[in-house]
C-alpha cells in the first residue's frame, strides 16, 4: 500500500464515532421493519470510491471485529478500500460468502447468486449474511411491487442497477425462509431494506 493510500485509511470516518452510529443504526433498523420505505442518512462517512459516503456510514456502524465481511472483486482490489475499512471497522475478511456476516457489493453488475452466502439454520436463522449492495439510485428503475411484514398492502419501488434475474433469486430466497439473505439497497438517495421476509409480486399497474 503506498505511503498515500496508507494515510488516506485514517481519514473519512464519522465526526462524532458514538452519535453517528447510533443514529445510522436506527435509520438502518427503521429500513428494515418498513421494507421499501426509503430512508436517509445524516451521518456521512467520507470512504474512498467506489464506495459512497452513505455505503461508508452503513459499513462504518455494521461492522465491527467480531463479523467477517465479503467484499467484491473490485473492492478487494483497491488497497485504499481494504484499508479504510479495516482501519475504520477493524472487520475481518471473509475468504468466501458463506463465511461472511456481511457482504459488501459495490454494483448490480458484481452480486453473486444469493445463495452462494450463508443462509443460516432452522435453529440459528440470523446466522446468515446481510447484504450490502450499491446501486446508481433508488429512484427511476423498473416498478417493484413489494409485500409482506412491515408493508401495509403493496409498496412499490423502482431501484436502478439490480442484476436481471434479482427478482428470480429472490423468490427463491423467500422460499428458504426462516433460511435466507437479507439486502440492504444503498445509493446518494438513502437506503431500502429487504428482509427475507418480504416478497416481490407481479406488477399489476396499481399505485403503491
């Protein structure tokens, strides 16, 4: 790592570490008991690219060193992201998604199959990977019509930059339960939360 890079990692972190997280923790629960609600960030961390501020907030209050975390193949490469993250979270790497507790996926293009990460069990079912994937935006993609706990009726979102065959994967994922990933989509516009436990349906022209 070059003498750069190596002082770079020190820098970009919450202003105020204890308040900061607290704050991004209960933005990030609140994503996930109100699936497709978009909520927003208002502690920002400053990571190097290809991670966004918002990613680096999340990654910066998720990960700690007791939860081995995945990166992508393009993270893994950059030095300067290895190291900011390993500075700012002291998060162990994971050499494979089924080891991982997190799993962090700079673009659409770059996410595996969901079930190359752990899955947890019938008896431990939070003992599977929550997933972390970038997009270019949460907002002018193609109409996802969501449902189940935490939406009352139907909810629409139209995230851009998900792999093609995501709402197949999904369902499959659904079909684990109690079994199975959970996402949490991140872009500049805030963060939507997808628990295992709620479905994607057909669209049918009906507003959210």
């Amino acid at each position: 790592m070059s003498a750069v890079a190596s002082q770079d990692v020190f820098r970009g972190g919450f202003a105020n570490p204890d308040f900061d997280a607290q704050m991004v923790f209960r933005q990030i629960m609140n994503a996930l008991a109100r699936p497709g609600t978009v909520c927003m960030i208002d502690a920002f961390t400053e990571p190097p690219a290809p991670l966004s501020p918002c990613t680096g907030a999340i990654a910066a209050t998720l990960f700690d060193a007791d939860t081995e975390i995945w990166l992508d193949p393009l993270l893994l490469e950059r030095q300067e992201v290895v190291g900011w993250l390993t500075f700012q979270t002291a998060a162990p790497l994971a050499e494979t998604g089924f080891d991982a507790r997190f799993a962090l996926v700079s673009s659409g293009d770059l996410l595996p199959p969901l079930e190359r990460f752990a899955q947890g069990t019938q008896e431990y079912p939070d003992r599977s990977t929550t997933i972390i994937l970038q997009l270019d935006s949460l907002e002018g993609g193609v109409p996802l019509v969501l449902a189940g706990p935490g939406i009352k009726d139907r909810h629409v979102i139209e995230p851009v930059g998900l792999p093609p065959r995501f709402v197949e994967q999904w369902a499959a994922n659904n079909s684990h339960y109690p079994r199975g990933v959970d996402i949490i989509l991140v872009a500049d516009d805030g963060l939507i939360g997808l628990p295992r436990t709620t479905r994607i349906e057909p669209t049918d022209g009906q507003e959210a």
